[in-house]
C-alpha cells in the first residue's frame, strides 16, 4: 500500500486481515501511530480486526516498493506526480500498480510515466474511511473496491475473497471513474458545509448545488462522448434529481439504500480540516478543464472550485443557504 493514509491503511489492513502479505509505505506520522498502537480495522456492520505494532509492516522508505508484486497507489491526486517518479525508481518492473484514488487524470499521470516498464490499472473506491486515531481506521461508507479486470486482479481478488476490502473486477473502469466523479461532486460542498456528511446530505439547499454541478458535469460527458456508469444506487441520468429531490423522498429513497455513519465526512472535508490542500482541481476542476475543451462554460463547477479555494485559505463553513445562493444565484 504505497501512500498509507485513510484507504492505504484501512484496506492494507483488511488485506492483512484475510491472509495476504501487505507492507504499507507512507509518513512518519502514521508510522509512529502503528508502532505505538498498533493498526485497528473496522466497518459500520461492527466488524473489527486489530493487529499489535510488531504484525504491521510499515515503513516510510519508497525503497521498500522493490519487492512489491502489486502495487495499490492511495496518495492524494497531487501526490501522483511524485510518488510516480519514486515507482519507476524503487519499483519491480513488470509490478502492477493499481490507482485507488479519487479523480480521472491520475491513471493518465501514472501511465505517462511508467506504461512502459509496469502495468497501470484504474481502482475506485466507493466508501469513506476516517482515521480515528491512535492506528485506527473505519470504514463509514457501504461498497466494495473496484479494479480493471485482468489475470493479476483476478488472483488478487481470488485471494482476498470476502472482506470489508472485498475486490471486484470490471472492464469499464473509466467509466466507473466518471461514474464516481459525478458522486464526489458531493465531497466540495460537504467539505464547505463543515458538517458530517448524513446532516450536510439532509439539507435540501446543500443537496441543490450538488445536483446542479451533477446536471452540468452529465451534460459535458454527454456532449464529450463520455459514457459514465452506475455507481451505487442510482444511475448518473438520475442522481441529479435523486440527489435534488424534496426531503421526504431523499430520505427514502437515497439515504435507506446507502449506509452512511453519523459522523463520515468526505475526504476534502478531511483535507480542509488537516490544512491540506484539496483534491478539487482533480473533481470539480476536471469538469472545468472539460468545459475548456469543449469549449463551453461550466458556470456551477467553476464557482465551487472558487469557493475551496476560498476555505483552504480560511474561509469559514457556508450555511446551506448562503452557499445554494452563493453558487446557484438564487
Ligand atoms: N478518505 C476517504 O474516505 C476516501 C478517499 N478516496 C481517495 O483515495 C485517495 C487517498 O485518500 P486518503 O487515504 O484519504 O489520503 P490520506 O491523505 O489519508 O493518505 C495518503 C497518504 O500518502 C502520503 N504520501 C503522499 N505522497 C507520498 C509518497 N511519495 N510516499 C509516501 N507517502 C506519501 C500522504 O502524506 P502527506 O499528507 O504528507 O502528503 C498521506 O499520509 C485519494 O485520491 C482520495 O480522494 C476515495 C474514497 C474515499
Ligand atoms: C466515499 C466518498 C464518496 C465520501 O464522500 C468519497 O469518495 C470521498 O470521501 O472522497
């Protein structure tokens, strides 16, 4: 698991957990933790695997990556150019390098600078998982890993069977990628909601400016060719209104189908308050950038890209009003 944060961590340690031989590399940070707490893996089902410090193979050297078979990439999306570089120099030849991250171009980096020498295949994550501290990691989301599918993954997934990080295999997975794209349109206006992800999800004005940035991103896939598959429940033709539709029928129709804890918040919201820098530019700002393309304009993306710029350099939350007038004008 190469940048061991949240997912690195939480599905290196449901790997652990069903019998494969994980080494995780990452920060100093984490690598202090786990040495002094060992790693605790959990799931909103009550599921729960601990492992002492001394079980946990985490190190904070990319040199580790040379006995690698497979290689799962979890840094951020601006950490992609650089763990890339540290692969081609430290990693196996030939070694599988799965991206589960968030965002489209991350796999276009990875292939740009290693397609010739290691085998780069796309992964999603669907689910949240939070680092609770002293080595824990939870996951508060309902959903299953995916990966392209091919002899490798195949014996990957073979080998990890039922799990909390429980691998399927699909053959379309850029459009999974836009798929989940379109649903982490969520992750801006949750982070710029400061709240936990089920209060933001139940404010109908918060829920308003997430389909708004849902109907533009559709409507630029559909003139850009781009064909984006189901993720979840329901399908991108329809998130939009699913996800703007009154209270009572959200609660009943999105919220009973996917299993959300109390206290989940997206990974910008994560990034925000770390005093990170956000993976934005990777979500919002890639169907900016397709806008560009096309040469149209995508006016609700744009703004909310606006807006993360705004709160990563202090701006307080915005109340689900100010932010639906803020962003939609009305
Ligand atoms: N967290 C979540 O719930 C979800 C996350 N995702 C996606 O998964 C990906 C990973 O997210 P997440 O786990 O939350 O991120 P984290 O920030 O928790 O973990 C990534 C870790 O990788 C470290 N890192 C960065 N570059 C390197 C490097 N070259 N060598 C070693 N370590 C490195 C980071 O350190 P540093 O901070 O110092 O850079 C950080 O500790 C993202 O694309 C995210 O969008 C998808 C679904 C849900
Ligand atoms: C699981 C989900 C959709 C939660 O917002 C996510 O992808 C994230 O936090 O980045």
């Amino acid at each position: 698991m190469f940048g061991a944060g949240s997912i690195g961590c939480f599905v290196g340690g449901c790997w652990q957990a069903a019998g494969l031989d994980v080494r995780f590399i990452g920060r100093k940070g984490f690598a202090d933790d786990i040495r002094r707490n060992g790693m605790t893996v959990s799931d909103y089902n009550g599921w729960q695997k601990s492992f002492a410090p001394d079980e946990v193979d985490y190190r904070v050297d990319p040199d580790a990556l040379a006995d690698a078979d497979v290689i799962a990439l979890c840094v951020k999306s601006g950490a992609t150019e650089e763990a890339a570089k540290e692969i081609a120099a430290h990693g196996r030849p030939g070694t599988t390098v799965i991206s589960f991250q968030n965002g489209i171009s991350n796999v276009e980096v990875l292939e740009r600078q290693l397609a010739d020498r290691f085998i780069v295949v796309r992964g999603m994550v669907p689910y949240n998982v939070a680092y609770l501290g002293d080595g824990r990691f939870h996951k508060g989301v309902a959903g299953d890993l995916y990966a392209g599918d091919m002899p490798v993954t195949q014996a990957l997934a073979k080998a990890i069977g039922t799990s909390p990080a429980t691998l399927n295999l699909s053959d379309d997975m850029l459009g999974i990628a836009w798929g989940k794209l379109l649903i982490n349109l969520n992750n801006a206006v949750n982070a710029l909601s400061g709240r936990p992800l089920v209060e933001q999800l139940l404010q109908r004005d918060y829920r308003r400016v997430v389909a708004a940035s849902q109907r533009e991103g559709v409507k630029l896939l559909k003139r850009a060719g781009i064909e984006p598959a189901k993720v979840g429940a329901v399908g991108p033709a329809l998130l939009p209104t699913v996800i703007g539709s009154p209270d009572w029928l959200f609660r009943n129709l999105f919220m009973k189908a996917w299993k959300i804890d109390e206290k989940a918040r997206s990974s910008m919201a994560d990034d925000l308050a770390a005093g990170r820098k956000t993976e934005v530019d990777y979500i919002n700002g890639e169907l900016v950038r397709l806008a560009d393309r096309l040469g149209v304009d995508a006016p609700v993306n744009r703004k909310v890209v606006e807006l993360i710029r705004k709160a990563e350099s202090g701006a307080p939350p915005l109340p689900p009003a100010a932010l639906r007038r803020e962003v939609l004008g009305r």
